[in-house]
C-alpha cells in the first residue's frame, strides 16, 4: 500500500463516529456487523474518490 493510500485510510479510522467505535466492539453479532459494513463503506468510497470526504457521520 502506498502512503497516500495509507494516509487516507488513517483519516476515515481517525474521524469514524463514536457509534461505530462503540459498534465494534459490541458482542452482539448483528450490531458490531453493522458497524464493520459502515466501516467498509467509508474506506471503499475514500478509495473510490481518493477523499477522506463522507456523509456519513
């Protein structure tokens, strides 16, 4: 990976929102699932766009 990837990558994980901070680290099986596919979809538009810019927040 090359450090512009890398670097966008860090800000999405820098900015998630409490709620999928908290989501993770839930046991409920559905919740942190919810939270993981945020998650992606957050890193995968950055990727997509080359922006660390998200609606989601």
């Amino acid at each position: 990976m090359d450090e512009k990837t890398t670097n966008l990558i860090m800000a999405i994980l820098s900015r998630a929102p409490q709620w999928i901070r908290h989501d993770l680290l839930s046991k409920d099986a559905g919740v942190k699932q919810r939270a993981e596919e945020t998650l992606a979809a957050m890193i995968a538009n950055a990727l997509a766009t080359g922006t660390d810019d998200s609606t989601a927040s």
